[in-house]
C-alpha cells in the first residue's frame, strides 16, 4: 500500500518517565497536527492522554482499532 501521510515514529519515549515530555512535543506545534493516531500503550494511559491533549489540538484524536481501515487525507 502506498502512503500518502507522513508517519513519524518515536521509539525513546516511556508513557511514564517521559509524560511532560510528550505532552510538550504535542502541545508544542498544536497547528501543524493534522490528525493523532495513538497506537501504543495501555487504554487508560492512551485516553488520559487525548484528554490532555484535546484543549490545545484543533486536530482529531483516534486511538485505531484493530482491523478498521482510516481514510487519511
């Protein structure tokens, strides 16, 4: 499948040792996130960040399900 959308990976960040760290790169460039897909972590770690994040985002937050296909355009 080709793909049409950039998709960055961060691989050096803890959900727990590095939460300020994430919430800063998120809320740090909130015009240039089109869209943010959560994909790793545990349910309630995920939601509490999409929480977090929703005030500064003008941008959907999604956390995929297995099998479901997601338009991006």
């Amino acid at each position: 499948i080709r793909k049409k959308a950039e998709i960055l990976y961060i691989n050096a960040y803890s959900g727990h040792a590095d939460k300020r760290d994430l919430d800063k790169l998120i809320q740090s460039q909130p015009s240039a996130l089109k869209g943010l897909f959560l994909v790793h972590g545990e349910e309630q770690a995920m939601f509490a960040l999409a929480e977090r994040s929703a005030p500064v985002l003008d941008a959907e937050i999604t956390m995929p399900e297995r099998g479901v296909e997601y338009m991006l355009v």
